[in-house]
C-alpha cells in the first residue's frame, strides 16, 4: 500500500556513493537505516550492499573504513554534522549533500502491515 501512488524518481535512480549517517536513535531515518537503537550518535554507512556501524565518530576512522571498503565517496543529509563534514572533504573524501533529503524514498510507501501497525500505535496522523 503506497501512500503517495507515484512512484518516487529517486527509488528508480540511486547514486553509486555510499550513504553515511551521523545519528542516534530519535532519527526516524537511522532507526529505519541501522534498526539499532543507540542513545549516544554514531556513524552509519553503507558498503557494497552492507550496512556498517561504527561506535565512534571521528574523520579518521571513517577514512580508513572508506578505504578498505573502497568507498569512493559518501551521500548525506543536509542535517550532517558541519565539522565531521569538513573535516572528512578536508581529507580527500567525497561527500556529497542529498539536498532533498529523501535518501530512502522507499519510506514514502507503507506495507498494509505498516498502515496497521501506526493505526493501532496510535501515531497514525489524522489524514489516515
């Protein structure tokens, strides 16, 4: 069951770059991305079809794991933390701003399970 019946254009065309998240769990789309729930932020990506979580969040450490997973560059939100973000441009890393902010366009649409679900939570919004 698709909430908006059009279908996204981004869920048709992904970008080759990685997606790298700097959250915790309050933010719906870390909670959808990693499905953990962490109360401290920390760094999120996507490599080669995995999905990878990394405790601390320094420029360093992500320049290494985008290096060993051969990760030429990142996809981020425009909520991306300013100085991990020039820190890491600083380094040589790609990063590149999801302007729209729809990196998972796919969240657009709900199973039936997932309408029922919210209605029964009670977070359902009053134009369901």
């Amino acid at each position: 069951m698709c909430i908006n019946s059009a279908t996204p254009a981004r869920s048709r065309e992904r970008s080759p770059q990685s997606i790298l998240f700097h959250a915790d769990a309050s933010d719906p789309d870390m909670r959808y991305f990693s499905r953990f729930n962490g109360f401290d932020p920390y760094l999120a990506f996507t490599a080669g079809g995995r999905k990878i979580g990394v405790g601390q969040s320094n420029e360093y450490g992500l320049r290494h794991l985008a290096k060993r997973y051969q990760i030429s560059g990142f996809r981020v939100r425009p909520r991306f933390p300013a100085d991990l973000f020039s820190a890491l441009r600083e380094a040589g890393v790609k990063i590149t701003v999801d302007e729209d902010d729809s990196l998972f366009p796919e969240r657009q649409c709900k199973t039936s399970a997932e309408v029922e679900a919210l209605r029964s939570s009670g977070s359902a919004r009053a134009w369901w």
